[in-house]
C-alpha cells in the first residue's frame, strides 16, 4: 500500500555502487559502505522492501535483488546493502532527524517493492553516517546479475 | 586554485617531444590545498600528446603531468627541469638530463598511480599493512571504466595521508577503506555492530566522524586532526584505533 510505514523489524535493500564507495576489509572484500552511497533524492532514499509480500528474507532478499535491476544496472562489482527498518529510524533520531521508511511502489519502471526512506536531506551527514553504520552487505543473487547484463545486450543492440 | 605554466626552453629538447609554447599553457592546472608541485614517475611510451606534457619542478629530480596533478613518486633523475609551482605562478628554470625516451608519459591507470605510491612509501608500514592496502586498492580501483564514468579524481596526497596515520598511530586493527566522491580515501573502524569511525584524509589531516548506535543515548560526534595526532578526537573513538 503506497504510503505505508514498514515494520521497524522489516529490512530495505539498497542497491549499492559504484565500487568505490563500497569499504573494503584488508582482504580487498567489501565489509561496509560510505555514506556517499545514499542517494538522497526529492522524495527521499530509493530502496526496496524485503518483506512486501510477506515473504521470508531469503525469498524476499532475491526478489529485490531482480526488482533492483529495474531502474539501474547490476554489475558483479555491485552490492546490495540490507538495512533494519528500526536501524533506519535510530540513524534518523542520532542526527536529530524523524526518518521514516514507507512503501512506495513503482508502476514504471514496475517495482511493487519499491520503499522510500524519507526525512533525511541530502546534507544531513549525520544521519547519512548512522545509515552507513547500520548496513550489512550481501552480494546480488547471480539471477539478478544475469538478468540486467542480459537487458544491457538487449539495449546495446539496439543502439 | 588555479596556476599558471610557463614552460622554459631547456638546454637541448628531447627529440620527439612537443613543447608547447608559454603561451599555450595557461590554467592549466587546479592544485590542491597543498601548494606544491605535485609528481610523477614517467616511463618510456608512445602515449604522449601535445596537451600531456610533463612540466617539472625547479627543485629537480620532479615532473608533473598535466593530465592528473596527483603525486605518485619523488623519483627521477633529472638534474633539474622546468617549473616551480606557485599558486599562481609558474618559473621555469634547470636543464634536461635525460633522453628522449626517458621523458615520455605514460598512461598510467589510477590503480597504477596508487600503487606506485604505496611502493614508494612501503617503508613506513608494516608488512600486513602493505598487502591489505594493495589489496584494498586493487579492489577499489580495479574498475577504470567506472572511475572513468564517475568522473574519479583519485587524489594520492590522500592517499599519503592515510599512509602516514597508519605510520604513525599503528591501528591495532586495519581499517576498511573506501573512496568519496571527490576521491579522498577514507579508512573506517567498526569493531561491533551499528558503530563506526571514518577518517577522511587530505595530505596533512583528516576529518572524523564517529557514530555510535549502540550507546544508551546513541552518541554522534565529528571533528578534525591532524595526521599525527589524535587530539580533539573523543575518546570512546579514539579507542577504536588506537586503544
């Protein structure tokens, strides 16, 4: 339902790139994410709701991960951040902000997943840092990689 | 800023080479806090172009490209050569030592730049540093199509910042490393859950910024430091690095 608070104890799934913004450990893995990564749009942070339709995380974790492809290209060198939805609103509170996160799906490009996280500016550093603190890291599914460098062929013939 | 490039007619020219004449080279350049010539290592190739010329320091034994302006190496061996780099001046002064093909520039990748700098400051650090530095960058950097497309203006005197903290601090723990988007590294420390510490460096200093979640109340707190010290810096974070 478009506008509807997710539960706090529900995750989002943040398409995360390019590469360079992904925090590396000493073995070159990634491990974490700059705060740079969240882009804060108009109306807020694009992400996608893990649980939409009820599904357990790991169901609901691929889906997104093929939903994310929607908008942006996915490239192996992407990752998918996952955030606690009462992670987000704790980073929200650190930075003295009210951050929300809502369901907000997508007819075009079609994303009936899609989520917004809303409250935060584009230069509200502090919360953005809480945001970084809090996301965990998941490679996309190899479904969802496929998928998008197949699109991208398609496009690239066309051109 | 912007600077001003007078390049001098120097004893005998390399052959091969095309000089641009003073004229030619105006604002060329956009140098950053630091106001110093910035360094190249070059190597033999066929890469150059009219516009990637390497234009030197009046201290010698430097040479600036104009393609990137990042330092990657002190190394060299010329007597002398070319321009002191004022913020908006340039003098030009010194003579060639070298041959012609030793002054052509290479196309360097960024990962190839930062690596040499790594190389060149391996000295400072320990031995497991160097290995999760290369590996960091090589994971970071790997992509030069999307550095490209991003529009990544990697800065090594970033870099050399980062290198000097950890030479001069010892972390007990590496820290992760990623870039901004202005292309400063930025190394971070999170030894639980929902907490975590960035340092953003330029070459003399390095802005912080700690978030901890976990703490009843949840605290936040920023500043600056500078490389070799870690005053000013609250010290539940401080703890993280050093403690």
């Amino acid at each position: 339902l478009k506008g509807e608070a997710i539960p706090p104890e529900h995750h989002l799934a943040l398409h995360c790139q390019p590469a360079h913004l992904l925090e590396r450990d000493e073995n070159g893995q990634p491990s974490g994410v700059s705060w740079e990564v969240f882009r804060v749009d108009e109306d807020g942070i694009s992400t996608n709701w893990i649980e939409f339709q009820g599904q357990k995380f790991d169901t609901g974790f691929a889906e997104a991960c093929l939903l994310l492809t929607s908008t942006r290209t996915v490239r192996r060198s992407h990752m998918v951040g996952v955030l606690r939805v009462v992670d987000v609103l704790a980073a929200g509170k650190v930075g003295g902000k009210t951050a929300n996160a809502i369901h907000d799906p997508r007819e075009i490009p079609f994303n009936p997943g899609h989520a917004l996280i809303t409250g935060i500016a584009a230069d509200d550093r502090a919360v953005l840092d809480g945001l970084s603190a809090v996301t965990v890291l998941h490679p996309f599914t190899p479904a969802a990689i496929q998928r998008s460098a197949t699109a991208e062929s398609a496009r690239r013939a066309r051109t | 800023m912007a600077g001003r490039a007078i390049l001098g007619a120097i004893g005998p020219k390399p052959a091969g080479i095309h000089f641009l004449e003073p004229h030619e080279l105006v604002d060329l350049h956009t140098f950053g806090e630091a106001q110093e010539v910035r360094v190249f290592q070059i190597k033999q190739g066929a890469s150059v172009q009219d516009t990637e010329l390497p234009i030197g320091s009046g201290a010698g034994k430097q040479v600036v490209s104009r393609a990137s302006l990042e330092v990657i190496s002190a190394w060299g061996r010329w007597e002398a050569l070319v321009a002191a780099v004022i913020p908006t001046i340039w003098t030009s002064q010194g003579s060639w030592d070298g041959t012609a093909d030793d002054i052509l520039l290479r196309d360097k990748s960024t990962l190839e730049m930062c690596r040499e700098l790594l190389h060149a400051r391996r000295g400072l650090l320990r031995a497991h540093e160097v290995l999760a530095l290369e590996r960091q960058l090589s994971a970071l950097l790997s992509d030069e199509d999307e550095i490209v497309a991003n529009g990544l203006k990697v800065s090594s005197a970033s870099l050399d910042g980062l290198i000097a903290f950890l030479a001069a601090h010892r972390p007990h723990t590496h820290p992760r490393l990623s870039l901004t988007r202005g292309g400063l590294f930025a190394a971070s420390w999170a030894p639980r859950d929902r907490v975590k510490l960035t340092l953003t460096f330029n070459r003399e200093a390095a802005d912080w910024v700690g978030v901890d979640l976990g703490a009843a109340p949840p605290v936040r707190d920023s500043g600056a430091v500078v490389i070799g010290s870690l005053d000013g810096m609250r010290q539940s974070f401080r703890d993280w690095i050093v403690g």
